[in-house]
C-alpha cells in the first residue's frame, strides 16, 4: 500500500481547524510520566528502493509451498486455485466490499453472497446456509450456539477425534455460557448422551483422517432430541464422500480453505454454517435472500438479520463482527469454475494419490493406522520427528508430527505420483 505523508502546510491547517498549535498538545491530556523519553530503537527511516530490498531479504529466509514438496494438511491445505479466481477477487467492486447494509446499491456482492450460499446448499444438502463466519472453528462453535439457543439445554458432546483448534475455541464459547463441553468416543455414546444434551459434534472426515460411518449415530442422537453438527475441515471432500443431509446432519460447520484460497500460513479463510429449516431463526451471520421491487424487478436483500447491529443486542444470536466475503467470493468462484463435475475430478484425484502415497508407504517399516480416509491419514513409525527434519531438508515436508511416532499425512491434486516415488525413494535413503 502507497503512503503519502501529510504536507508541513496541511499539518498546520488541521491544527489550526482543531485549534491547536502543535501536535504534542493534541496529547496533553496523557500524563507526562508515561511519555516515552528516548528514541524507539528501530533504526534510521529507509528509502522505498531500500525498505523493499531488506523485505525481500527478509522473505528469502524462509521458503512458500511451491518451493517444496508439501504432504501436510491437519486443516489447511494445498489445492490448485485457478487464475479466475485472482482475476474475479480482485476487481475493485469486490476487493473493496464489506457488509453490504445498503442492499440497493450493493446488488452484485449480495448476488454473489447468493450463489455462494446456493453452491454450499447444494454441496451439503441442507435447506439454508450462512455467510460471514471467519473460519471452521469458529463456524463450529456458533453452530453449538445455535443449538444451546433452539434446545435450552447446556450440554454439549465432541468426538474425541475433534481438531484441537476447533476444541479450544468450544472451549472458549462454553466458559463464557457456562456449558458442561466434554469429550466421547463414539462408540461410547450411548452413556453420555441425555434428555440434557443439547449436540454432538463430530469432524467428518475427523482429524485424523478417517471418513466417520454417521447415518446411525444421527438417528441414536436426534432420538435423545439432541442435533448432530458435523464440522468439516476438508471442503472437497464433499465432492466425494456423501452428503452430510444424507446421512442425517442437522447442521454443518465448515472451513472453505480448500475452495480457491491459499494457505497463506493459515490464513484467512472463510467458515460457513448450514442447517436444517428449522434452526433458521437461530443461524448468525448474513442471510441473503432473492425477491422482487416494487416494479417487478429480480434482486437481493439481507433477510432474517441476526447480529447486534441490526436488531436489540440482548436478542442478537452472534457476536461476530466482521466479514470473509471476499474468501467467501473466492470459493463461489472456484466452484463456478470448476463446476460440478470437475469438482468430483479433483476430489478423486485426492483420493487416488493418497491412496498411492498410502500404499508406498506401507512398503516400508512406515505403519499405517488409518483405514478408510479421504485425502489424509496417520502413519507409525520410530523417530518419527528426526525424519520430518530430516527430510526437510530433502525438500519434503512430511506431514504433521501429532506425537513422537505418529504423523498425519496428507496428498492433494498437486502432488503427482512422481513427487510421492521421491519422497519413497528420499524415505528409503533415511531408513
């Protein structure tokens, strides 16, 4: 971003119209004694060629995706963006767009805001869907919310399988309501789960990678009066594994990093939050819904309006303040770019390549623990964290060391068949 600093003329015409003399005695209500005394210590001020030569120096140090071979997901990942993406995002009438509270004037944002929540319908089978959360995480914890609020009551269940990010930040949400949040196993929730539960929330594919069999644990929790909230961290798998709806989520929570944004070092992103009908009234963030003006004319407006700027603070059922439309734009149009059908191509691209990445690695004394998995599983072996660094410096970036013998694994669309045999074969030399 350009700066161009204020003029000593105009300096003294502001404060002149603010009816001082000097800057300094703009702050004369601080108290002298926590005035700085001595100069910061960040050197002499640089030119603009310098300023951008140490930066460059600076970003050298380190080294971007493209410049390794990354299997590593644990929640963010590394897809293909097409250049539509870049090319659409970045027009001015997107690029600068925040909360659109004037719906007349801003028609081509709430249209895409539209169709952003028509493809997110469409990809999980529910009957609404959201904008504005800022990410998986906190998508989930508002989707808990929901819950609390429609059901009255104060327990919450997580699979034990849960991101640890999205659990700390239930954590966070819990204290401040006064929730009972405890951890289950799945296979032990018929002792946890009560008329007092309000949900379950499990991560689907989990947090290890393992795809989660949910169409019966959606019947055995809906049957205590409780909702299944199913988080996602892995977008595209949705465009191979079933459906939440199908399998009897009531809402979904999920991170679309994997929709045409970049890792960007973990961000940002933009989170979502669809449901069944009849959580509509408790969903947070923007609804945008299509109708016609007074002269018969098609267009968009904000609709059931959720947040404290809108209606009474004490009545607003969220507190998120901000907005990730233009990631939320980015995976709209990544989606319309690659359509359903490519959709379903990339999705099994990352399948097969796992699959691939699994099977060479079962060849060696690497052990694999996760089964039925998308894109990404865990795998066993002696010194786990001395071969991560070791191979670092090969040029791989081998996964997320989840303790001193288990890594999580991943393979996308970008990495080839060719760079997995490199990776085997840079394995077989350290072993």
């Amino acid at each position: 971003m350009r700066f161009i600093p204020h003029s000593d003329k105009e300096k003294e015409e502001m404060l002149k119209e603010a009816g001082v003399a000097t800057i300094n005695e703009l702050f004369k209500d601080i108290p002298k004694e926590v005035f700085l005394k001595e100069e910061l210590g960040i050197g002499k001020g640089l030119s603009e060629i310098e300023l951008k030569k140490h930066i460059e120096e600076l970003a050298a140090k380190s080294k971007s995706a493209k410049q390794l071979k990354l299997f590593l997901g644990a929640g963010c990942y590394n897809h293909f963006i097409p250049s539509t993406v870049s090319a659409i995002t970045g027009r001015s009438e997107f690029y600068t767009a925040y909360t659109p509270y004037q719906p007349e004037i801003s028609q081509g944002m709430l249209q895409a805001i539209y169709e952003w929540q028509s493809y997110i319908c469409m990809l999980t089978e529910m009957d609404l869907a959201n904008a504005s959360m800022y990410d998986g995480a906190s998508a989930t914890a508002e989707a808990m919310m929901m819950v609390v609020h429609a059901t009255k009551r104060k327990k919450v269940l997580f699979a034990k399988e849960l991101n640890p990010e999205y659990r700390a930040v239930l954590q966070t949400y819990a204290n401040s309501s006064n929730l009972e949040l405890k951890e289950v196993a799945l296979e032990e929730l018929e002792k946890e789960i009560g008329d007092n539960t309000a949900c379950l929330i499990v991560q689907n594919p989990n947090y290890l990678g393992k795809v989660e069999e949910l169409k019966a644990i959606s019947e055995q929790v809906q049957g205590k009066g409780a909702a299944l909230v199913v988080a996602i961290a892995e977008a595209l798998s949705l465009g191979f594994l079933d459906t939440p709806g199908n399998y009897g989520a009531d809402i979904v929570a999920m991170d679309v990093q994997s929709f045409g944004n970049p890792m960007g070092f973990g961000g940002p992103a933009a989170g979502v939050i669809a449901c069944k009908d009849k959580f509509k009234r408790h969903i947070p963030g923007r609804l945008v819904g299509k109708t016609v003006d007074s002269e018969g004319k098609e267009g968009f407006v904000l609709t059931l309006q959720a947040r404290e700027q809108h209606i009474r603070r004490e009545k607003a059922s969220c507190n998120i303040c901000s907005n990730q439309a233009l990631c939320a734009l980015a995976a709209t149009v990544y989606l319309a770019t690659v359509g359903e059908k490519g959709l379903k191509e990339i999705a099994k691209q990352n399948n097969e390549n796992a699959k691939y990445l699994a099977e060479k690695l079962n060849g060696t004394d690497i052990e694999l623990e996760t089964e039925n998995f998308f894109n990404e599983f865990v795998v066993k072996t002696q010194g786990a964290k001395q071969l991560q660094e070791k191979l670092l410096k090969k040029g791989f970036v081998f996964g997320y060391a989840l303790d001193e013998e288990r890594v999580l694994v991943t393979a996308t669309e970008l990495n080839s068949k060719d760079e997995i045999d490199e990776l085997i074969e840079a394995i077989g030399e350290l072993k």
